[in-house]
C-alpha cells in the first residue's frame, strides 16, 4: 500500500488552512421573491463564485403562509443543467412572481442559465394547482424573454424572440431573431405573436434600416431578410415579404461569404427559407 510521507501530510495540512474559507467550502444563496399571498424562496450552494459550480438548488413557495411546495429544483431539459440566473452575482435575479393568467393567483418563476456560446435561458413556471405547485419547463435559447403587457389588459406576455433562426441561413453575428409572444394559460404556454401586429411591425421597421444601410454597402443581409419574411407571413402578407427576398437576391445581397460559406445563399437561399417558414409555421 503507498502512503504519504509524514512530513509532505504537514505540508499539504499547512497549505490548506493558509486557504481562503470560501475556496474549501461552498457559499449558501438565497433569492426571494413575493407577490400578493405568494413567496418563493430559493436556495443553492455556489462553489468559488463559479455560476456552473452549483448544488442544492432548491425551491420552497408559501401561498397565505402556507407551504405548498418545498422541493429540489429539477432540470427543464436532459443535461441543461440547474444553475440559478443569479449565481453569477451581479444584478441578475433568479425568481420572479407574477400573474400570468390574470386567475388572482400569481405563479412563480425560477430562471435558470445553462452556459454556453449564445445560450441559454430555461425557465420553470411553477402554478398553484389544487394543494401544491406544478412547474412547466420553458427553454427560450439565447434571446430569453421580458414580461411585457403588450395589450394593456393587466396581464403580462412572456416576450422573446424566436431562436430557431439563430445559425439557419448565416453565422449568429448576422441573424435576426424574428419576435416571439407567449401567454400561459391553464399551465400551458401558446404562441400568440400573430395576435400582436405592432410587435411585429415594429420589428419590420427595424429590419429595413437594417437592409437600407447593409445594402449600400453590399453586406450579407440573409439572417435580416429571413426574419422580415418571416414577420410579413404572420401579417398575412409573405408575397410582400418573399418579393424584397427575391430583390435582394438578384442584387447580390444573399450570395453569402463565398467559398467556404456553409449556409444556403442565392437562389438555394430562397428555396431554403421558404422551407423552413412552412417547417416552423409561418408560412402556411
């Protein structure tokens, strides 16, 4: 059997007591949220202020100084993690409390970061349901979401963008996220972006300066244009949107980065954009 030295055991001992007490032991964080009869409380151990050392991470919610849930936090999805929002310190906050539904009784948002290049935020959406809560797994990608009144009828959208577009038609630098509005209702999430016209105008608006100030100066515009017809289809108008596409196309503006260019450019750009808005249903 090998043993250590005697003398190499102190050396090592001595070290370790010369550490920080944060390096040899987690630090234990709490966030709280509240609203109305609601009050969410988590909680997680987070390792030399590394966001992805993470354990413990564990969810209790009151409703009327009740508590209906008091449980270890899940993954929203296969090996995604459950690394708190707000472990990296910072302004960033994990749990939000809101009512969705506009049913008086607010649900709990725990939001969770995954790492990674342009991604990504996971949200649980923890709802009252009988004695106890149930969480519904959400997975925005990079853009994440706001909670945004969009029709002023006192009920918050979840308002994101659409991340399926990332990396389809060019690199992400280039992409345009198309708008993404979502209600809960019932514990289930809908797409409702066609039920918000101005979102998707406003976004237009800014996809044509956009194209006005690359056309000029020749630049790749696939990413842009992807979107805008995108945003056209869900106003019911994709043969105004698929016209500018094929503008653009026989001005150059979606011939890509030459040899090399992996993404579909030129006459293949406008064959695959089409099919992926009736993939993904704006095209219909």
């Amino acid at each position: 059997m090998r043993t250590r030295p005697l003398l190499t055991v102190l050396l090592i001992a001595g070290m370790l007591a010369l550490l920080p007490t944060g390096a040899a032991s987690a630090k234990v964080k709490t966030e709280t949220a509240s609203s109305g009869p609601v009050t969410a409380v988590l909680t997680y151990n987070v390792a030399n202020a590394d966001i992805f050392d993470v354990t413990g991470t564990h969810l209790a919610i009151t409703n009327a100084g009740a508590k209906l849930l008091d449980t270890d936090v899940p993954e929203p999805c296969k090996g995604c993690g459950i690394a708190p929002a707000g472990a990296g310190g910072g302004s960033a906050k994990s749990l939000r409390v809101a009512d969705l539904d506009g049913d008086s009784q607010p649900e709990v948002l725990l939001d969770i970061y995954t790492g990674g290049a342009h991604c990504c935020l996971d949200t649980w959406i923890y709802r009252l349901t009988g004695s106890t809560y149930t969480g519904t797994p959400v997975q925005w990608g990079d853009p994440g979401y706001q909670l945004k009144d969009l029709n002023h009828d006192g009920i918050p959208e979840l308002y994101s963008r659409d991340d399926r577009f990332a990396y389809e038609f060019t690199a992400y630098a280039e992409s345009w996220l198309p708008p993404l509005v979502m209600q809960f209702r019932a514990g289930k999430l809908s797409t409702v972006t066609r039920s918000f016209p101005s979102a998707i105008k406003a976004d237009i608006k800014q996809i044509l300066k956009v194209y006005r100030s690359k056309r000029r100066r020749q630049l790749d515009l696939r990413g842009a244009l992807a979107a805008y017809a995108a945003d056209q289809c869900m106003l019911r108008h994709c043969s105004k949107g698929f016209k500018l596409v094929n503008s653009a196309r026989k001005h150059g503006l979606v011939k890509g980065f030459g040899r090399g260019d992996p993404y579909p450019h030129g006459a293949r750009y406008v064959k695959a954009l089409r099919k992926f808005l009736k993939k993904t249903g704006y095209l219909r």
